[in-house]
C-alpha cells in the first residue's frame, strides 16, 4: 500500500517553483494516520478501507436549493469531475468508465476542479475524454495544486488545445435558455500568482475572477480549494463547486473524519453562508490507497430557487 504511494510520489514530481503545500501536509497527516489505524483495529476494517479505494466512483443526482436561483435556471443540470490523480492503478480506462456513467444523465455543463492527473503524460487523453461529453454549455475547468506540481507550463499546454476552458482568476457571461449568468474560476495557492501564500491570497483571487462581472447576474465559482468560499459569499456567489479535501478519504456516520480539526472548515459535503451555497466533493479519484465511508463520486447537481416544487 505505502510502496504504491511512493510510486504515486514519484510519477509526480513537484516542479522547482511551486512552494510546501502544509495544508496538503496535514490532509496526509491525518489519512495516513487513519489508515494503519484501521488496519491494526481489525483487518477486515483495513481490507474493507482498501477495497473501497478500488471500487467506481459513485455518480449521484442530487438536487440542490439555491437561494436566489432565477428561475429561468431552474433544472440546469451540472457534472463535478475532481481530484481524478490519474497515474498508477488510476487509468485512462478508469477515467472512461467514469465518463461512461455520466453520459447518460445529459448534463448541460461539466466543470472540472482540479486535480486531474498525477502522470502528466495522460492529461491530454484525459482532457480529450472529459470534452468528448461535449454538453450544450461546455466544460470549464479550474487549476488544482497538482496540476503546479506535476508541471504547470505544460498542464497549461494540454489546455490550450482542448476545447475545455480553463478559468484562471477570470470568469465567462454564458447563456442558459436566455437566462444569462456567469461562471468563474479561482487558480490554486500552490503556484502562479498566489505562490506567496500571504494571507488575503483566496480573497483576492476571488476579486480578480469576479472584476468586471455583470452586477446581479448569479454565479457559480470553481475553487479547488474550498477556502474560497468565505471571500466568494461576501462577494454574492450563489454557488461554489470545490474539491480538493477527498473528504478525508474516512469517514464515520457519513461525517469526515477533517471535520475533528478545525484546519479544515469545509471537508466534505454542503454547506451554507447567508445566500450562498457551498459543495466540497470528496473527488472521483483518491491519493492514499484507502477509502472508509467516504466513497469517490461524481456529484450531478439538478440546481432549482430555494423553495420551489418543481
């Protein structure tokens, strides 16, 4: 199990410019720790942790209420793929099987959060896959801390030519049966103009992705980080789709087991601010080799107004 990290370690290796990443740091921390745990508690307990790591993710519809949704939104249905680290035992392979069980619930847009591939090598096939779902309003995509790690220059490459458009602290006005709004996109405090990690990093990358957006238009925000949700609520984003977390990769009564620490405020799951809301995947992929009542899935939003019926 832990060779397999080690391989997965050095498929990736970090690229000179891009800083300690000490949040990453206690996310391992703790899963780790929770791993050899679970395995000496009773090793049916650890087989069923890393039977789990190897199952599908699990693509689920789930209906969101969103405050202040117009209506001419309602029913827009959107995908989340993140956090896939495709490398290793995570193949291209696995990645169509994954596509495969979307495809049949024709979603209207498909966002990507980061996190895609820890073997730069097969991003582009990936990319390809994930475009080739080809849904009426596109795919858009924001940067993860790995995508730095693995060789920004050339993630940005592989974007270029594909048809998925990546956000970068920039946002797009788009068009949903005449109701506009907007869709926005932070980069990642692992790289790029962020690499400094000074405190009011997320903030300002959220004011940057939102300058000159249309006033009073809703918007949905791609952070692969959930911190971004604080700045994004003050600023009014009625949605923010993040990942980056796995949930932990364990969890106990449905509750992540991050959710012990306050370093991590946003583990997994929905949550509100004022009239904004939040979802933090627990990703399609996984980096330990071990998954406890915390499944990889593919979350589909069927996003509707708070307090309709339809």
């Amino acid at each position: 199990m832990f060779a397999t990290l080690r391989r997965k370690r050095a498929a990736a290796p970090a690229s000179r410019d891009t800083p300690p990443d000490p949040g990453r740091r206690r996310l391992l921390r703790l899963a780790a720790g929770a791993v050899p745990a679970a395995v000496a508690g009773g090793g049916g307990l650890g087989l069923v942790g890393i039977s789990g790591a190897g199952r599908a993710a699990e693509v689920s519809r789930r209906r969101l209420d969103v405050p202040r949704l117009p209506p001419g939104l309602s029913g827009l249905r959107i995908a989340q793929l993140s956090d896939l680290h495709l490398g290793g035992a995570a193949t291209l392979a696995r990645l169509d099987a994954i596509l495969a069980a979307v495809r049949p619930h024709r979603p209207d847009l498909v966002v990507v959060t980061g996190d895609i591939a820890d073997d730069l090598r097969l991003l582009p096939g990936a990319l390809d896959r994930i475009a080739a779902l080809a849904p009426p309003l596109g795919v858009f995509a924001c940067l993860g801390n790995h995508e730095y790690g693995v060789g920004i220059r050339a993630v940005r490459e592989a974007f270029g030519a594909s048809p998925i458009r990546l956000l970068v602290d920039a946002h797009r006005p788009v068009r949903w049966h005449g109701t506009p709004w907007t869709i926005a996109a932070v980069d990642d405090p692992g790289g790029g103009l962020l690499r400094d990690r000074r405190p009011g990093m997320l903030p300002a990358a959220v004011d940057r992705a939102l300058d000159q957006a249309e006033a009073g238009r809703f918007t949905l925000l791609l952070s692969h980080r959930p911190e971004a949700f604080d700045p994004a609520a003050a600023r009014g984003v009625g949605l923010t789709l993040a990942g980056h977390t796995h949930g932990g990769q364990v969890a106990l009564g449905g509750r992540s087991i991050l959710a012990l620490t306050r370093r991590f405020p946003y583990p997994w799951g929905l949550y509100r601010r004022a009239d904004s809301l939040l979802y933090v995947t627990s990703g399609a992929g996984q980096w330990l080799p071990f998954r406890l009542g915390c499944p990889a899935e593919v979350p589909i939003f069927d996003l509707h107004p708070a307090g309709s019926t339809g």
